[in-house]
C-alpha cells in the first residue's frame, strides 16, 4: 500500500499572489491614502498632516489617474479603474455601478499628489488577490496564469458565482484542464468539476486519476461533492484496475504477437521448455501489481519496465524473445493499445 503525500490546505490570505502574471505582491506597493471620513480626525491634530488611513493601492493599471471608479477590497486595497470595461465584462458589476452612480454625486477624492473628480467607489467582498486576478482577466492584458488549485477555485468561484464573468469563467476551466492540475491533483480537479457540473472535465481527471492509485488522502474538495460522485471515481478505477491485470494476463495477446516474436528470433534461440512462454509468464506476474495500483499503460508499458525483466528470466531464449516485444506490432503494442482502450469502454 502506497502512502500518497497529502496536499495540505492552508488558510488563505488575502494578498497571495501566486500568479505568473501578477509578480509584484500588493504588500510591497502600499500608497496613503487620505481616509475622508471626518469622523474618523482627531480634532485636536494638526489637520495638516494627520493620516487617519493607511490605504494601499492596487498596482498598474489599476491605479490610473484616469480612472472613474474604485473597488475597495476586503483589507481596504483600493484599484482604481475604468467602469466601461468592468459593465461590459460583467454583468453583476455593470448593475452595481449603475446603482452606485445613480446615487452619488460629482465629488472629489484625494489620493496624495493626485487628484481624482466623478469618482464613484464600490465595495468588493473579495480578497486583494480575487480582485487583481478577476482585473487580468477583465482588462485587454495577458491571462494570469494560476499556480495553485485553491487559488483558482476561489477566482472561478467569484467569477461565476458573484459577478458572471463570462471570459475569465471559459479561460479558468482551460486552466483546470491544463497538464499542470490533471497530471498532479486529478481527484482534486475531479471533485471540482463536479462541484461546478463540467461533465468534460470530469472525465479527463478520471482519466488522469487511473496514473494514480486509488486510496488517494481526505482532499478538502470531497467536502463540495457528492458521495454519488465519489463513489463513481473509486468504482471507476477499481473496474478499470482489474480489467487491465485481467487483460495482461489474457495469453491472447501473447498469441496475437507470437508471429511477431518467432520472426526476429535467431536461429540459436531455439530452445525453451516452455514455448517461449517464459519472459511472458514473469511480465505478466510483475505488470498485475502495477495495473492494479495505477491501471493504465505507462509504467507496463515502458522501456524500462521490459528492460528490468531481463534479469528476471532464467531461459536465454527468453530473454531473447523479450527484447522482441518492443518492435512494431510487437507484445507491447499490443499491451498498451488494450489497456489505452479501457477508460473508453467505460464512457471516459
Ligand atoms: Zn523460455
């Protein structure tokens, strides 16, 4: 039994920034502000040079002196930013500045050095990090690129859920589906995808999920997804598991690459007690194990996995006819086209 590493989750911050795109951390970008509240000023101060606030800023562009709204974040960041692009982009945000526009009047913010008129402000209850990465993708810039799963459900969540924002929805499911998260956390990307119905993407991390074995950890992500949909997977990799051990162990495709095998034999490999059966007999007891854990046909079906056999076989024939096995229509072929053709005879 194999001990996977679990994937710890952390409690998030609120001013990650594990993109590629977004390299500078908001922490180190922090701006005064001048809060305007008079409520919040100590009379008794110098009204001159008393900061009652400390407010950052969000980075480039969303701090341009032309802006004519700002989005104030959970910690109190304010990006300052363009209302067209956000109502065209979305929806939800579209109503709330209306709502928001509607009800202000011209008035004037004062950002140190820099004046602002016809500012209208909306308050966000997102993160530092959602809302820069919502930005990237709303604004004609290059789509961040995500490196972590959490990070990329707690954007994809925001984006679908709270403001319906229909291209950084489309460009975080390519994500999702990207080798990086399939290859690494399939059962996680599993749990998602079914969490959001992406009935595709399910399918891929199922298929993925086989290159892993199945007692995978706890993952946080079962707790969005229905014991239905667990048990689906596990099912689903176990059935796959046995039809492979079956299937290498099937002597038909022995036969099938027989023809193969005695024609690339030289003629002094000619004796064996057991019809050349010798090197098949010790693949299939060493793949079974394999296919069981982890059912598809990448390890079995390597170079090196025929290679370390070699020293297996006491018969020297066979250790001939086992080098023939990698040739073109060959028992391995063979092999790798029955165990690649598994997940699709269950749907995948
Ligand atoms: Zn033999």
């Amino acid at each position: 039994m194999r001990t996977p590493t679990p994937t710890p989750r952390q409690k998030k911050t609120n001013t990650r920034s594990s993109t590629a795109a977004i390299s500078e951390p908001l922490a180190k970008r922090p701006r005064l502000v001048l809060d305007e509240d008079p409520a919040l000023l100590d009379a008794d101060a110098d009204p001159e040079i008393v900061f009652v606030g400390m407010r950052r800023m969000g980075p480039a562009p969303f701090n341009s002196p032309h802006a004519d709204l700002t989005i104030r974040t959970l910690t109190d960041t304010t990006f300052m930013v363009h209302r067209s692009i956000l109502a065209a982009a979305s929806p939800v945000l579209a109503a709330k500045i209306a709502s928001v526009a509607k009800n202000s009047t011209a008035r004037q913010d004062t950002v140190v050095g820099q004046d602002f008129s016809e500012l209208c402000e909306i308050a966000l209850p997102e993160s530092d990090f959602v809302v820069e990465t919502l930005l990237r993708f709303i604004y004609p810039l290059p789509d961040p690129v995500l490196l972590d799963l959490d990070d990329l459900v707690d954007v994809y969540v925001a984006a679908t859920e709270r403001y319906s924002i229909a291209y950084a929805t489309a460009a975080l499911q390519r994500a999702l589906s990207s080798p990086r998260f399939l290859d690494q956390d399939p059962v996680r990307v599993y749990a998602i995808a079914q969490r959001f119905a992406l009935e595709e993407l399910a399918k891929d991390a199922t298929r993925s999920a086989l290159k892993h074995p199945s007692d995978w950890p706890n993952y946080e992500e079962f707790r969005n997804m229905s014991a239905d949909h667990y048990h689906s997977l596990l099912t689903t990799h176990r059935r796959i598991a046995r039809e492979a051990a079956v299937c290498v162990a099937s002597p038909f495709l022995f036969q099938r690459a027989r023809p193969v095998m005695l024609a690339n034999m030289s003629s002094r490999a000619s004796v064996c007690s057991k019809s050349f059966t010798c090197w098949w007999e010790k693949y299939v007891e060493r793949a079974k194990p394999v296919l069981l854990d982890t059912p598809t046909s990448d390890k079995v079906c390597s170079p090196a996995f025929v290679a370390g056999l070699a020293t297996h076989i006491a018969c020297q024939s066979c250790r001939e006819a086992l080098l023939t096995t990698v040739l073109p229509n060959g028992y391995i072929q063979l092999v790798k086209e029955a165990l690649d053709a598994l997940p699709a005879q269950h749907g995948l």
